[in-house]
C-alpha cells in the first residue's frame, strides 16, 4: 500500500525494480558412500578436506575402497564432499587388523603352524627368525629395527620352555598362537628355521550387512543412505566405491552390485541435478568389461558414467604385502571433474585430464579396444607414453544422442539450478507484462554470461540461447491457474572428440 503523505515536504523512498542478478551455483561436490573405520554412520557429513575426513571417518580401511576414492578426489582437485558411512555402530567393522605372519612346520609341505601376531597396530617392520637350538630345540629372535628381543631353547611341548609361555610372557612386540594341523608330531610342529617379516593381511572382510542394498539406499524421513543426500542440494556428485569391496569380499554378487548402482542412477534422475559415477567389477579384461556393461548392467542413464579399468595406486598400509594397489577409479574421476569445473568450466568435457597419484594400470587399453568401449559409453583411462596416464573418454550411459557427453548433461543441470534458485523471487509476484519483461531480462542476463564463457556455441547471443516469456506462452487460461512459464534453449557446445586431418597433395601453380 502507498505511503500516506499528510505533511508537506520532500520524501525519498527507495523502489526496488531494477534486475535481480542470477548467480551460478556450484558444480563440482562430491558425494561418497562406503565403509570408514569410526564416524556418524548412515547420515552425510561435509568433509572439506583430507586431514578432515582422517578425523572424523579415520584413516585406510584394508579391504575397503572409501577412504582411497575420498583421498584421490582431494588429491585431483576435489574441494567440498560430503560422506556417508554404511552401516550403525552396532554392525561397526571388525577392529584394525595388525601385522602378522604365518610359520611354516618342520613337516613335509611346511604348513603353517605357527601363528605370530604384532601386539600393536602401527608395528610395522617386525621380523621373526626361527634357528635351531641344541637337544631338538629351536630359538626364536625377534627384531624391530634396532630392537632385538632373543629367547632360546623353545619346544612345543609343555613345560616351562613351551614357546607359548615364554614368548607370550616376555615379549613386548608380538604374540604367538598355534595354527592346528592334524597328525604332526611336536617335532614336526615346532617352526621351520628362516625369517618371517610380519605383514598386514592383504584384505580385510567388512561386514555383509552393512553393504546391503537397502543399507546404501537408506531412508529419505531418517536422513540416511541415499535417502539422507536428498536434502543435500549442492551434491553434484554420487559415488560408491566399496560397493567392489563387497562383491570381492562376497558380501555382494553381481545382481547385488546392479541393484546399487541402479539405485544410484533413479537417485540422480530424480534429484535432477547430480550424476553418479560408476565403478566396473574388478579384473575385467575390455571384452568382459565391454559384455557387462552392454548385457549384465545395460545402463541406460544421461545421469551416469562409467569409468574402467581400475587404478594402481600406492598402498598406504604399513607392512602390506604389495606396495601398490587396485582401486576403482570414480573417486579420482570426481576430483578430475572439479578440476576441470574450476579451471574451465562446466562446459569443457572433464577428459583429456592427467589422473594424479596414479602409479599404472592393470590393463593398457588399445586403440580398436576403446573402439568398442567408447560407442557403449564406456570411459576409458588410457597410459601414453610421454604424456602421462590420462581419461580418454567423457560420455554418459545414455543412448539418446543428444545427451551422449558428460559436459552437456552437466551444463545442463547448472543452467537449471542457477535459474531454480535465481528466479525464487518471481513466486507470487504480479503474473503480468512488467513480470514477463523482468524475468526476460535477468534470464538472458544470466545466460549471456554463460555465453562469455565459452559455454554456449554461436558468434552472438542471439545464435547461442533464446528467453521467451509473452503473452503467447502465457495466455490467461495458463495465469488463471497460477503459472508462469519461460520457455529457454540453449545451444551447448559439444567436444572434439575425433579431430580429423584432411591432407592431400597438391602441384603449386597448377589450375
């Protein structure tokens, strides 16, 4: 209601008809859901950076892929996530496990018989040596380092130079325990001479329950699993590398693994404004991966992409057998996707890019492989040699043509989320020509700017986007039941994805 003046004089009032910006929304975080080794279970949590998630979720998991695919997105250029661990506090992961090594008996075909066991977690670098001692005895010297720990005259038999008695006792680095084998006799049971190195066991079994596919889908009312990123706007993101873990750990079979990802895309679909990215099942060769994909999964989503082979990366478990490690790759795919994000725009195809930290491959794809693997929207991570392990693909799983590149569905779902949130102000506002004339406005605005960036193909704006918003689009039966409708298109620009040379010979002065 106007202002009522009854004194004469000079009033200054401020009117707020001028254009209302539209800003861009973010376009590059993250979300992780896997087994972590402490932490909030079940709900998402915003990690900013690793030292972060360290802190809250813990450090690598043997046999557990979260905590690598969280490290590779920050090591790729990943800024903001948010993590979500499977599983309660009454279905927690099993604890740490620590360094051990089996002894072999002095039998034929040297069974282990012989169990040694660090007594800390972080006692890495432990050997035991087994010698033989005198009157059918052995000695047994444990060392760390420049700690050495000796004890002599051991035998299986009861007494009091049983190994169990004395080394239980005595030692401070380890523990022994008997592996039982039937039929040996206490000679053929006491170790066989040599040196044992302590090591992490290799995997580690996380529980079956925790990685079930209602588990991961969680509950939309409880904030949890998937559920719980509903209420998340600016994911952008949706990944789920221990989903690998549970099918190699034999939690999960194949159907298990689909009925997951097949979660992740109707997650994405219907939020509209994420996509999720797919890890392929392990040690696949390109026509297995190829066969899955196309037979077994049978995606077909603008909302998803999917990666292969695996990644080797360094094993950061003190003492593991290996020094390297196979990973799924969608975590460092995330952070390469934020990388691009940022140093290009949302716009620019996040292919083409080095994959850092990456140390090998288990399989190096050729030329007439990923002729097969690209056309079924396979994306696949290549090794040139002088140029580095890099991704060589940036295609969705879908088979419309029309959203078969990564940056044109990501384009997309900035666009919309930039206008959704930018327009907010236009609800119940007067649905008349002044409103069309100013949402018009800061439309094409907002759009030439995206423009400027490179976003949008064509030589003018004009070329490049259009903003109808009149009275054709909106006759009076439509604002009789209280809409609004702008109708937008885009041009988007598409990716050189096979750059053509033409070459020929010519004869200079010839017609």
């Amino acid at each position: 209601m106007a202002t009522t003046y009854l004194t004469p004089g000079v009033y200054v009032e401020e009117v707020d008809k001028g254009s209302k910006p539209i800003e861009g929304v973010g376009t590059a975080v993250a979300a992780f859901l896997g087994v972590a080794a402490r932490g909030p279970a079940g709900v998402p949590v915003m990690i900013a950076n690793w030292t972060q998630f360290t802190e809250t979720f813990g450090d690598f998991v043997p046999g557990a892929y979260l905590a690598h695919a969280v490290y590779g997105y920050f090591n790729n250029g990943g800024g903001l996530c948010y993590v979500v661990r499977i599983g309660g506090d009454g279905d927690s992961a099993a604890p740490s496990p620590v360094p051990q090594a089996a002894l072999a008996g002095r039998a034929g075909g040297a069974p282990a018989t012989l169990r040694a066991i660090a007594r800390s977690a972080d006692a890495a670098g432990v050997t035991v040596e087994v010698s033989e001692g005198a009157d059918d005895t052995f000695d047994v010297t444990v060392r760390r380092g420049s700690s050495e720990e000796k004890f002599e005259g051991l035998t299986m038999a009861r007494g009091a130079r049983n190994v169990f008695e004395v080394v239980n006792k005595q030692s401070t680095l380890v523990t022994l325990e008997e592996v039982k084998v039937p039929g040996l006799s206490l000679a053929e049971r006491a170790p066989a001479p040599g040196t044992y190195p302590l090591a992490l066991p290799e995997t580690r079994a996380v529980a079956a329950a925790r990685l079930s596919p209602d588990v991961y889908q969680g509950n939309a009312a409880d904030r949890t699993g998937m559920g719980g990123l509903e209420a998340v706007e600016q994911i952008t993101m949706l990944c789920a590398p221990d989903l690998m873990a549970a099918y190699q750990q034999g939690a999960l079979d194949g159907d298990g693994v689909k009925a997951i990802q097949l979660a992740m895309i109707a997650h994405c679909e219907r939020m509209g404004d994420r996509v999720a990215i797919l890890d392929p099942l392990p040690e696949m060769n390109a026509q297995q991966a190829l066969n899955w994909r196309t037979n077994d999964a049978g995606y077909d989503s603008k909302y998803a992409a999917l990666y292969y082979p695996w990644i080797q990366v360094a094993n950061p478990t003190p003492g593991a057998a290996s020094p390297t490690i196979l990973v799924p790759p969608s975590g460092h795919m995330a952070g390469i996707w934020a990388r691009s994000d940022g140093e290009r725009g949302v716009h620019k195809a996040p292919a083409n890019e080095v994959i850092r930290g990456v140390i090998g491959l288990p399989i190096n794809i050729t030329n007439s492989e990923q002729s097969q693997l690209n056309p079924a929207g396979v994306n696949c991570i290549r090794s040139f040699p002088g140029r580095g392990i890099r991704v060589w693909g940036a295609r969705t799983l879908s088979s419309d043509p029309a959203w078969r590149y990564l940056n044109v569905r990501r384009l997309f779902n900035y666009v919309e989320k930039s206008l959704e949130n930018g327009t907010q102000w236009v609800v119940f506002e007067p649905n008349d020509y002044a409103l069309w004339q100013r949402v018009k406005r800061d439309v094409s605005a907002f759009l030439k700017r995206v423009w400027m960036d490179g976003a949008l193909f064509g030589q003018t704006p004009e070329e490049a986007f259009f903003v109808k918003c009149d009275a054709e689009n909106n006759p009076p039966e439509t604002r009789d039941v209280g809409q609004l409708i702008i109708d937008v298109g885009i041009a988007p620009v598409k990716p050189a994805e096979f750059v053509i040379f033409r070459i020929s010979q010519f004869t200079p002065g010839a017609e």
